[in-house]
C-alpha cells in the first residue's frame, strides 16, 4: 500500500488504556464537574446579562471537551475490536462516571426554565451572543419538554442500563461468524465481507451470501436476543414521550434535527407514493438479466458479466482526483486525512462493521471504513470523506452550534458521491454505462427508497409498543415484511415466510439513532438541489462549502431558503423524485 491504512490514535489521543493522561483526564471528570457546578448553580437562573451567558457557554465548553475525550478514545478503540474485553469494562466504568457528573449538571435546564422563554429569545437576537443563536432558540423550544429536577435524576439513572442495550447489541453482533464457501473452499468472513458478496456477478454467491447472513441472525437465541433488545429500546423512547408530552414518537427526533414534524411526513409520504419507480426498476433489472424467478438476493447485482474489483490506492486516487478538479480544500483535507493516518481502511474479526466518520470541535475527522474492493466501497470512500470534511469545515462555529443536525449532516457525504459518480461517467465506455446506471440507481434506492422503507418499520414499532402492545421477534418479522411488501411490490419473490424475515436486526441505526435514516433520504433529495445549483451555476462552490461551514448555526430552513431552496413545499421532494423516474426511464431504455 502506498497509504497508511490504520488509525493512529496515540498520535491524536492516548497511547493505550494506561496512559497516564488518559487515566488522569477521566480522574478530572467529576472535580471538573463539581468546580463548574458549585461556580453555576444557584447563579445561572440569576443572570440577566447576555455577558453573564457568554461566559457560561465559554466554561462549558472547555469543561465539557475535556470530559468527553476519553470517551471518544474508546469509541474509536470499540470500533477497531468490539470484543476487546478491556475496553467494554472502561466504557462501563466511564459511563458510570458520566452519570454521576450528569446529576450535577441538572440545574442548567432548571434554571433555563427558571429563566423563560422570552429572555432566553432576547439573548439569542444580542450581537454579544450571536454565534449562539441557535442553541438558545432550540434550548427555548425545548424547555416545555423539561421535567422537574428530580423526575430528570431519575431518567438520567435509569439511562445507563437502557445503554447496556446498546452495548450489548454491538457486542453481540460484532462476535458473529460467517462462513461461505468460496472457489469450493468454506471460509470464515466478516460480515462486511460477506455483505460484499451480495453484488457479486454469480448468483449462486449472492444467494449464499444472504443466506449466510440469515443463518446467523435467524437462530433463534440470536432472533430472541435481538428482539428483546429492540423492543427495550422502543419501550423506553415510548415512556420518555409520555412523560415528557411529545407529540408523536418520531417529534423527539424531529425536534433534534430542527425539522417539524409536518415537513418530515411530506418526506416520508412523497417517497413511499413513488414507490412504484423502484418497482420499475426491477422489473427492467430482471429483464435485463433474463431471471424469471427474481429474488432479494438479485436488488444488488451488477449488470456486468465481470465484477471489477479495486485496490485501495486504485479507489482512493480516485477519489483523490474527484476532489482536486472539484476544491482545493477538499483535495488537501482528503490527502491529509490519510497520510495523518486517520482513516482506518480493512475489515477484520471483531471490527466493527459499515463505515462511518466522526468529527467534533477543535478535533480532527476520524473515519472507519471495511473496504472490500468493490465499486460501491469506491463510493463510500467519496461518502465518508465528504463528512470529514464537513467537520473540518464547520470548526469556524461556536462549540454549542458546531454540530448540524442530522438532517443536514448527510449533505457533504452525498454530493461527494454526487461528484465520483459524474467523474466514473466519463470513464467508461457506452458497453459500461448500463452497469454505471445500475450502479447509481442501486445506490440511490438504498439511501432514498430504502432508508424510508426502514423509518416507515420503525414508526409502525414505536406506535405499536407506545399503544401497549408487545410485539415478539416474529411478528417484528412480519411487520418487517410488510414494508418490504410496499416498496419491492409484485417484483420480488421470496424463499422464506414473512415470519422469518429478519431484515431489522441487521440495522444497526434503528437500535442506536431511531429514524435517523430518513436524514438519508432527505440529504440525497437536499443535495440532488444544491448539486443542480452548483452545475448551472445558481450555486458557487463558495456558497456550498459557506452551507457547509453554517454547521449548526441556523435550522435548515432557514438557511436553505437563503439559496431559494423551501423544503416545506412537497415541490421540493417531487422535482427530484422525478429526476429518478427519469433515470429509471433511461435504464429501460436500455432493454
């Protein structure tokens, strides 16, 4: 290789769990907290100064970076080996510390309700605390969700246990085995290896590589325990919205991501009424590929006879390349990123599987990826990168508006692969283009049409259990299936009953971030509109990385009507809705 292809974490964190600074700042933890507490308490809800709360956001910053570094260290060190068994006790004991420290922090919220929501209004319009406008108009809207002191200490102790869930899942999943037998020799796999095989070019591998998936998840103490684990989760986020009085189950979320709940429905509505387009699409597909008997394991075949495969250096010169003739910024911060040795490239036992990136103030980006060769893991270079960069570009904000909501945290990721896609275009021969079509459809599905199907099964979940219903693994199945139903329509057809349709517990995002992936589906419509702006030149490159460095600055709205973009209108979904149909359009065509 000619790139570093592994995180070096001692470089940016710690050099192991005994490094004495790491062993220190966790000992800092609580006296830090204490310190802050006993400066705040019985004060805060006194301040009538917008200089008094610049200097309280300015101490929580710094006392809050502090308390949060160890935590990321052994996220990343998780990541790298779920069964560390080292590292899962740490992350226990951390846990434990943070609640602590989080009970005597529970004034803050008191006191912003002691406070009210015109003064804290007031604030947000002074020059003095302008960079913090948007915490403070979200802390206003938030405060009506506020319990009293003591009914938070309770919620707040009953949270590390609910976590264990969490832990537990990843746990669970990440000790998984996989077998296939390939070239007629059985091999043990990672799961990210065997969910590569899905798009392999032999049928019979993709079938046998979905199924050795089901052959895991679907054991029944597997099925039982994830079950269990699921509907945990769904029975806590359902007893925290009758006490807190949201209105829906996904208002928590929606809250979070600065969208209101009418917007999100449109969303969600818009795609699921074009559910025939992908339908369209498969049908073509199974034409194309002459199967009459087109299955689950067929969604994601290529076209081609020959499955091409990448090497690292191959995939991520490329993407180099994408990112010169696009920004010099994003060029550089890519090549830094991985001769700083902060990507983490190959699967392997115990990894944690998918990709992601992560990114916080006054850090640098980390990214995880389980790269296998294929051209869809082209992609997700191009994809996780452009989150790097996102974070890279948004540190010109506050700390307490750093982070953009999810529902724009998907836009710098997406019009990555927006860019990579247009460049592979100009690459191939008119003999490629129809797998190239395949390819870009395939991928637009999956993070629209997909993520959708996924938000619509777990809204079906949450309002079951929330109307005091228990739902068993089998019938979390069936409800699985139905949604299946909707959005492959008469095209598929399936090997097994809808009973052992275990497609959820494979999702790692509906246990951890529930109905985060509508964030997919709305950043692929969002920066299908900001890419068409750039192009025909509505749009400089300036104005997109100035979206980009907003971070959480301004809600979404508001900061995309300023490029004439209204995300309230059912306009705004349908114009890119039918830019797929287009798509599908030409895909027939090529029959």
């Amino acid at each position: 290789m000619t790139y570093p292809t592994s995180w070096n974490l001692s470089r940016y964190l710690y050099s192991g769990l005994d490094d004495p600074k790491f062993l220190t700042d966790i000992e800092r933890i609580i006296p830090d907290t204490l310190l802050f507490r006993d400066k705040y308490q019985h004060t805060l809800e006194g301040f009538t100064e917008a200089s008094q709360i610049l200097e309280f956001y300015n101490d929580y910053e710094k006392f809050s970076y502090t308390l949060g570094t160890p935590g990321y260290y052994l996220f990343y060190l998780s990541s790298l080996d779920t069964q560390n068994t080292e590292v899962l006790k740490k992350m226990g004991e951390l846990q434990f510390i943070h609640t602590n420290a989080s009970n005597e922090l529970l004034f803050i919220a008191q006191a912003w309700k002691t406070i009210g929501v015109k003064k804290i209004l007031e604030w947000a319009e002074n020059p003095i605390l302008i960079g913090y406008r948007n915490d403070l108009m979200s802390t206003a809207e938030n405060i009506r969700y506020i319990l009293g002191e003591k009914e938070e200490y309770t919620l707040n102790m009953k949270a590390r246990p609910l976590s264990l869930a969490n832990d537990l899942h990843d746990e669970l999943t990440g000790s998984f085995e996989f077998f296939m037998s390939i070239d007629g020799e059985e091999k043990k796999l990672t799961e990210e290896e065997v969910r590569s095989y899905r798009q392999h070019t032999n049928r019979s591998i993709r079938e046998e590589a979905y199924k050795s998936l089901r052959k895991v998840y679907n054991t029944k103490q597997n099925q039982i325990t994830l079950g269990n684990i699921y509907t945990s989760i769904v029975k806590d986020s359902s007893s925290d919205m009758r006490l807190r009085g949201y209105e829906t189950v996904m208002s928590a979320r929606n809250i979070s991501e600065e969208m209101d709940d009418t917007t999100i429905t449109m969303l969600l509505n818009e795609v699921e009424n074009s559910y025939p387009i992908y339908s369209r699409f498969l049908r073509a597909k199974a034409k194309m590929l002459k199967i009459s008997d087109f299955s689950v394991w067929d969604v994601g075949a290529p076209i081609a006879s020959n499955d091409r495969d990448f090497s690292f250096d191959e995939a991520f010169n490329l993407h180099l390349s994408v990112m010169k003739d696009f920004d010099s910024d994003f060029y550089e911060y890519s090549l830094k990123m991985i001769e700083e040795e902060r990507i983490d490239v190959f699967p392997k036992a115990g990894k944690r599987w998918g990709a992601y990136a992560s990114y916080r103030k006054w850090d640098e980006s980390f990214v995880l990826l389980n790269f296998t060769g294929k051209l869809r893991d082209v992609a997700t270079i191009s994809h996780e990168l452009g989150h790097a960069i996102h974070g890279h570009l948004s540190q010109i904000q506050e700390w307490a508006v750093y982070d953009s909501p999810l529902s724009l945290a998907e836009t710098a990721s997406i019009f990555s692969e927006m860019l990579l896609w247009e460049k592979l275009k100009t690459m191939i021969s008119k003999e490629e283009y129809a797998e190239y079509l395949n390819e870009r459809l395939w991928d637009i599905f999956a993070t629209i049409y997909r993520q959708v199907q996924y938000v619509a099964f777990e809204k079906k979940v949450h309002e079951t259990i929330h109307d005091g219903q228990e739902l068993t693994y089998k019938e979390l199945n069936l409800l699985w299936r139905a949604e299946q139903s909707k959005l492959y329509g008469n095209e598929i057809q399936y090997d097994i009953d809808g009973g052992e349709e275990s497609g959820w517990s494979m999702i790692p995002h509906i246990f951890h971030t529930p109905f985060y992936c509508y964030a997919y589906a709305f950043g692929n419509i969002l920066t299908f509109a900001l890419y068409n702006k750039v192009q025909n030149g509505e749009l400089s490159i300036e104005d997109y990385k100035d979206i980009l460095r907003s971070g959480g600055s301004k809600r979404p709205r508001e900061l995309l009507m300023k490029y004439n973009i209204d995300i309230t209108s059912p306009d705004f979904y349908r114009a890119w809705l039918h830019e797929v149909e287009k798509l599908v359009i030409e895909f027939e065509n090529l029959l």
